[in-house]
C-alpha cells in the first residue's frame, strides 16, 4: 500500500514538473503591438492571425496599436518590454530601413529585438500613368536618361516607397524625382491624375488598377513574377537583377526571450499562418512564404547588409 502511495506520488510530481516546465508565455494575455495606426495592412494581417492564436498557445491574444515615428514607438515599446513572450512586435521591412534613415533610435534593432517567425512577404511593383510613353522599365530609364523629367511618388521621406525609387535610381543610372505624400493613397490618386509619373508599392495594392488599365505595370522587383500579375516581367527579366524588394511581415519578440518560450511562439505562428483559412486570408493580401526562426532570422542579417550601405550611400535621413 504504502509501495503503490509513494509511486502516486512521484507520478504527481513528475505532472506538476512538466507543466512548470512547459514553454509557454508568462503572461495570460499576448500583446501582438502594431507600430501604426488601425486599419492599414500591418494591422490587417495582426487580426488576421491573432484568433488562430488564441486558439493555438491557450491564451488571450489581443492587438495593440501603438503607432507614431514610423514605426519606431511601438518597436521601442516592445524593446522594453519584458522578455517572457507577453508582448510582440509586428514589423515589417521598414523596421530594417529604419536602421539605415534613422541615426538617433532609442533601441538596436539588430540587438534589442529578436525574430520569431515571417508571416509572409509581399512582392513590390513599380507602374507608370498609361499616357507616359514607356511599356517597360528600360522604357523609363531610357526616358529618364535621354533629360525627361520623370518623377516618382512615396507615402513619405523614408518609406520603403522611397527607397524603392532611389534603388531604380542607383541601379539603373536613371535619374527620377522624389515627391514624397503623407501616405500611399494620395500618391496614387496623385499618378492617376497625371500629376506624378511613376511609383511602386505591394503588387496587392496597385494589381486593381493594372487590370483596370488605369496604370501600367512595369516591372516587378523580384525573382518570380505574381500570380495577381502574371504579365508583369521579373526585374531579372527586364535586365536590372539588382532590383529586388518586398516587403516582409514578421513577428519579434524582446531579446532574451526563453527558447522554449520562442519555440512555442515560433510553432503556433506557423500553424497558424498555414492553416487554410488563415493562408487564404494572407494569400488575398499577396503574403506568401511564411517562415521559421533560423530562415527568418537569416532573412534579417541579409536585409541589415544590405540596406544599411544602400541607404547610407544614397543620404536618406528621417528624424524618428
């Protein structure tokens, strides 16, 4: 009797050191803090995989919206925040730019933040007004290089609208105007008009008007061309290699953050995003590919190498 009690328990003890033991956030409610303002597509894809969550780590997982100097106080509130997997950035590429046009941020973003998983990556399109003249990109260059005014729009000093322009310029040796807006919208409603030549954004946002033929797409800045655009050429294709953007959304939690902790976070995003119904959602919004921590986490490294130089050569500066 005394054998069959004593074995009891040990069998407790073990139950109760593996649920201590079980990697798990601290804190009840999980905090997926967007860097901007409701309603824009950070925080559309925040929603989107938020209730998955739930479901998939046990807890409560709520959006905060935090928004302010592009970006720069949310991530530096999450920066802050304690490392028990209870608070979350959800960035995107500008987080990386931010540490090439900014010179005074309140955190290391190659330090104080550390990926967890990619949600997924949209592809970048570059179109034209249709009554431009060009079809293609060398079409552009070309125009631009022969001592035609060409200008080009962005959501603002900084953006990765911006810097998309300026790596067109620096590739290609052509040589278009900034006019920078307070947002993608009135850039577009801008070129629409004829008052602007040429911008690029995600494919998903500028695909309606390119089936519509309101715009021309030109090129795409990647390897694979969209399912959205199939007829829209590669920047490969058009003979620029060197033109490759997309913008990622991924999730990071503070350094220091437990690995089991981590790993737990990392598996539930996953699910999550490849769940059908969640990927049919992202998909709609043109993210594809999501990926893990260490493929994340490489994907990171490479785009610091890259961008910092990049903007550092071409002088962009935005005070956060």
């Amino acid at each position: 009797m005394e054998e069959t009690f004593m074995q009891r328990v040990r069998a407790l003890l073990f139950l109760l050191s593996c649920a201590v033991a079980a990697p798990s956030p601290a804190a009840d409610v999980v905090k997926l803090v967007v860097p901007f303002a409701a309603g824009g597509p950070v925080d559309q894809v925040a929603r989107i995989i938020a209730p998955g969550l739930t479901a998939a780590l046990g807890k409560t997982v709520v959006v905060e919206n935090r928004g302010g100097a592009g970006g720069v106080v949310g991530a530096n509130y999450v920066a802050k925040s304690p490392a028990d997997g209870g608070t979350l950035l959800v960035a995107t590429s500008g987080y990386v730019m931010s540490a090439g046009t900014m010179t005074q941020l309140p955190y290391d973003p190659r330090k104080d933040l550390e990926p967890v998983a990619l949600i997924g990556q949209v592809q970048t399109l570059m179109i034209a007004r249709p009554d431009l003249g060009v079809r293609t990109l060398r079409e552009l260059v070309d125009k631009s290089k022969s001592g035609a005014r060409i200008s080009y729009g962005s959501s603002g000093v900084g953006s990765t609208m911006h810097i998309g322009g300026e790596m067109v310029n620096v590739y290609t040796g052509s040589q278009m105007l900034h006019v920078p807006y307070r947002g993608a919208a009135p850039a577009i409603a801008d070129l629409l008009a004829g008052q602007i030549d040429a911008l690029n954004a995600d494919v998903t946002i500028l695909a309606p008007y390119v089936r519509e033929g309101k715009v021309r797409g030109l090129v795409l800045f990647d390897t694979q061309r969209s399912k959205q655009l199939p007829d829209v050429p590669t920047s490969v294709e058009a003979g620029y290699p060197d033109l490759q953007m997309s913008n990622a959304y991924g999730i990071l939690a503070p350094a220091g953050t437990p690995e089991a902790t981590r790993r737990q976070l990392e598996q539930a995003i996953l699910k999550v995003a490849r769940s059908p119904e969640v990927s049919d959602k992202l998909g709609g919004m043109g993210l594809i590919g999501p990926m893990g921590t260490e493929q994340f986490k490489a994907k990171l490294a490479s785009d610091f190498d890259r961008w910092i130089p990049f903007l550092k050569k071409t002088g962009i500066q935005v005070q956060p």
